[in-house]
C-alpha cells in the first residue's frame, strides 16, 4: 500500500473521471475452502521469527488463536488498564509480528488448478509461507489480500503459516483512523474472510468497466492469465430492468502469462443514468471458456461521467453535495469493522441504510449494510496506481 498524501481537487477530478468506475467487487465462480477456525499462533514482540536461525515458519506454533479475529479479542499482549475518554482503550495491546499458523487440505479435485489465498482485512504488513517456503508478502490496510499460490500446490495436507505485523511502514498523522485508537484500534490479526479459491488455469484475472455516457457505451477490459492456448470469451450486459443490451462473443488467442483484452459495447440510445437518487446499475457478465471449462465473472456499474464544478463533484452534468458525517470511536467491542455475526445464536443488530437519513458517501456503516442499490458515493483508497478512487453504490 502506498502512502495517501492529499491531493488538490482538480487532480482528485481528474484521477476519479480517468478510472474505471466499478461499482461492486466481482463475484467470480469458483470453489472456495473457508479457512475460519482454531489457528496456532505466536507472538513475535523482538520480530526474530524471519530471522535465519529463529525461523518461526519452520516451527509449529505453540498457542491457540480463533481467526476471524484479532489479537486484542483473544487476550494476546500487554493488558492495557488505562481507561482514556478522548479515544478507544484497548484490553490488550499489541505492536509487531504476530505468526498464525494452521494445516490446509487441498481436495484432489483441485489439481492443476490455480490455487488462491484471500485474507480480509490483515493489519498491516502479511507475509504467507507453504510448507517452510515464502508464497508472497502484501501490505493492505483496508483492500483484501490476493496471493496466487499457483498450480504446484498438490491435494493433501500442506502447513499454511502467515505473519502479520501491525507496525507503522510508513510516517503517519497520529490522527490516522487507520492505525490509531480514535476510530478502531491498531489490531493485529485477520478480521474478515479467509479461504483459498481455485480457479481454472486459463482464466480472468480482473475486468475493468469504462462507462462513457456521451457515446452512449462502454469500453471493457478484461486481464486474462494463465498458460498458452486459445478460449472463447463471451461478455453480456444487461440494463437495470433485466433487458439483455449489449452481448460480444471472441475467440482469444492466450499468451504464456498475462494478456489485458478490450472491447467497446454500444448500449443503444435510451441509456438509464446513475445518480444518488435513482441508482440505475447495469451488469455485466465476462465468461472465458477454454478446453470445456468456463469461468464467469459478474460486475455491476453505473453510467455516469464524473467532472469538476467550480465548487462541487458534478456527476452526469449535475452538482453533488457531498453529505456525511464524521464517525469516531465507533467500534467499542472489537475496535475494528465486523460486517458478519461471528456467533449464529448472537442476533445481528440491525443498521439503517444510511441513505434514508440522508448521508451520500464516506459512511463507514455502508461497510455493515448489505444492499448494494442504496445510491451512495463512496470514497475508497485503490491500488498504487489509482491511490484515491470515488465509486458509487
């Protein structure tokens, strides 16, 4: 992750109206393997565990920890007594690498498939070893983390190790929500989905959608990867009311890599635009069939082109007035965001939609709620090549 710096509007505008404009993580078929349970677990306060010598990776960990979670939950680190009334007070606090550790059983109808491990929400650095060997390391503090395993990864029992280091990379504000105590805390630990997904060895590896709302289409592009061949992809839109729009179908010649394909769709003249009022979604289905095996991957959007007033976000040709509120220290009994009841008798409360009552973007209760079509504009920090992306809802 890279350090967000602010930026002067009219270079949030014209990063924001370049990008592709997205509206829902994908939702890609797939077989999934949760990884939610019982973890061994070690605390690595001098941080010697990737030391050569002290390799904690080559060791089986000697403690017990329940992921979804984080450290503080489980009693791990220095008990914290101290009752502060301008922030959160953690029980437990914690700074450093902290090691999981559990065995996966890769099932043999995964073989010759590409193998991926999926972590939501770590805080901070994540760094992932198979079996004693390094697999991959990630810094994410708000994006979950994607580490391609690869295709050598055998059915049978294999040890997963992951180490997670919640120390500051870089110089923050000490106002910073995301690393300090006056939004959630500076947990150690995965709080969010854990699972290894396998995929096809040809397949789709992202699809980024470009409405242009003047021409009255849009411009597809599909990162593809995987091994030599040929496959035929075939792509479908759909308008908000259900009515196939737009459909293309190729046959794709595939590199040994990564290939990135593009394609421009014409949605006929009665285009439906997006605003926060009537949030009209389309969706697009991506299917890439090679050798008898189809993989498909569904992306909602918007068509709305966004630009810079004198004084306001302007979307579609109209301003916006951006209206949320400021929320601190609003996660008192975990200190992070928990979107699902980790236990089934508990009841969930409920959380109102943050449109009804008049908010437009930045909530953090949008994480909460689960209706996609509510019409909002959310601010989310992107990848090292987009840092700043506004997407709506």
């Amino acid at each position: 992750m890279r350090i967000i710096t602010f930026m002067k509007l009219r270079n949030i505008f014209a990063l924001i109206s370049a990008a592709a404009l997205n509206v829902s993580a994908a939702t890609m078929t797939s077989d999934t393997l949760s990884l939610a349970g019982t973890w061994r677990f070690q605390l690595d306060p001098m941080g010697f565990g990737k030391t050569p010598g002290s390799e904690l990776y080559l060791s089986k960990l000697n403690e017990n920890i329940n992921l979804p979670g984080s450290t503080d939950e489980a009693g791990k680190g220095v008990a914290n007594r101290a009752q502060h009334v301008d922030r959160l007070s953690r029980k437990f606090e914690y700074c450093g690498q902290a090691w999981y550790q559990r065995e996966i059983v890769v099932p043999e109808e995964w073989k010759g498939k590409r193998i991926n491990l999926e972590l939501e929400r770590c805080h901070w650095e994540t760094t992932v070893y198979i079996d004693g060997r390094e697999a991959g390391t990630g810094e994410r503090l708000s994006t979950p983390n994607r580490f391609d395993l690869g295709s050598e990864l055998t059915p049978g029992v294999h040890t997963l190790t992951i180490c997670v280091d919640n120390r500051l990379k870089y110089p923050m504000d000490q106002w910073a929500h995301g690393t300090t105590e006056y939004t959630q805390t500076n947990w150690n630990g995965i709080t969010g989905d854990i699972q290894l997904t396998a995929h096809p060895l040809t397949g789709i590896e992202n699809v980024r959608i470009y409405p242009d709302t003047d021409n009255r289409s849009v411009t597809v592009k599909v990162d593809l990867s995987g091994k030599e061949g040929e496959g035929d992809l075939a792509l479908s839109i759909t308008s908000p009311d259900g009515r196939r729009v737009a459909t293309a179908n190729h046959t794709i010649s595939l590199p040994a890599d990564t290939a990135c394909v593009s394609f421009t769709l014409n949605l006929g003249r009665d285009i439906r635009l997006w605003d926060e009022f009537n949030p009209n979604l389309y969706t697009l289905t991506a299917s890439l069939t090679t050798k008898g095996v189809t993989e498909s991957v569904t992306e909602r959007f918007g068509m709305r082109k966004v630009g810079q007033g004198a004084h306001h976000v302007r979307i579609n040709g109209t301003d916006v007035h951006l209206r949320g509120v400021l929320d601190c220290c609003v996660f008192p009994l975990t200190g992070y965001i928990i979107r699902k009841s980790k236990n089934p008798a508990k009841p969930k409360r409920k959380v109102q939609n943050p449109a009804k009552i008049g908010e437009n973007h930045n909530s953090k209760r949008l994480l909460k709620y689960k209706s996609r079509n509510i019409g909002m504009i959310k601010k989310s920090i992107g990848s090292q090549a987009n840092p700043m992306l506004f997407f709506a809802y």
